[in-house]
C-alpha cells in the first residue's frame, strides 16, 4: 500500500504562484509513476502533470505547459507542482496519484491506485 498527502494549496490572485507538496509513504520503492490530477465543480478530473520516478520524464497538459513544473525528491518520497501565473481557471481541487507501473496513458486517473485527500487551488481575478 502506498499513502499519499497533499500540502500547499490555498487562495492566490490570478499571476501568483503555488507550490504543492505531495509525500508518500508505505510501499515507496514500488512506485514508478507519480502524476497530479485536478478536478473543479462540475468537471471530470483533469491530469495536469506527470513524473517518471526513474528516468524522471515528464508530462503536462497543454493548459499548463511553461506555467507548471512537477519535479520529485526521491530520497524524500515527495513530488512538487511549482505553479506559475496561475489563471482563474486554474481552480480546482489537487489530487496527488501513484501507480506501480509505467505503461498505460499518463493522465488517465483510472490508471492510478493510489490517490491523496486533495488541496484546493482558488485563483481570483
């Protein structure tokens, strides 16, 4: 089993910035693919950025790219979403993802076994 936390959401004005937090335990060295998932009222789930725990590869939506930076600190089993001019849009709540594998599309949620609580992201205008 892995346990994932999230940290480091909160209220900003649309330019600001965020940095989330996302700390695992348990079966750590399992993992091999870690990816950050948003969701706003009304919206499917939405993968915004992922991360290759070995070769550390990584993936974003078109919405975010230039904006947002997922890095990891391996030896700390944490993964980070450095948020930049953030947008209204960019609202929504943030969930952290594990899975044990590395196949499989990188933003498909169903791929995913293990998921954090969530941190909500509001961004003002």
């Amino acid at each position: 089993q892995v346990q994932l936390v999230e940290s480091g959401g909160g209220s900003v004005q649309a330019g600001g910035s965020l940095r989330l937090s996302c700390a695992a335990s348990g079966y750590t060295s399992g993992i091999a693919f870690m990816a950050w998932f948003r969701q706003a009222p009304g919206k499917e789930r939405e993968g915004v950025a992922g991360i290759h725990r070995e070769s550390f590869t990584r993936y974003y939506v078109d919405s975010v790219k230039g904006r947002f930076t997922v890095s990891q600190d391996n030896a700390k089993n944490t993964v980070y979403l450095q948020m930049n001019s953030l947008k209204p849009e960019d609202t929504a709540m943030y969930y952290c993802a594990a899975r044990l594998w590395t196949s499989g599309t990188w933003d498909r949620a169903a791929d995913f076994s293990y998921w954090g609580q969530g941190t909500q992201v509001t961004v003002s205008s």
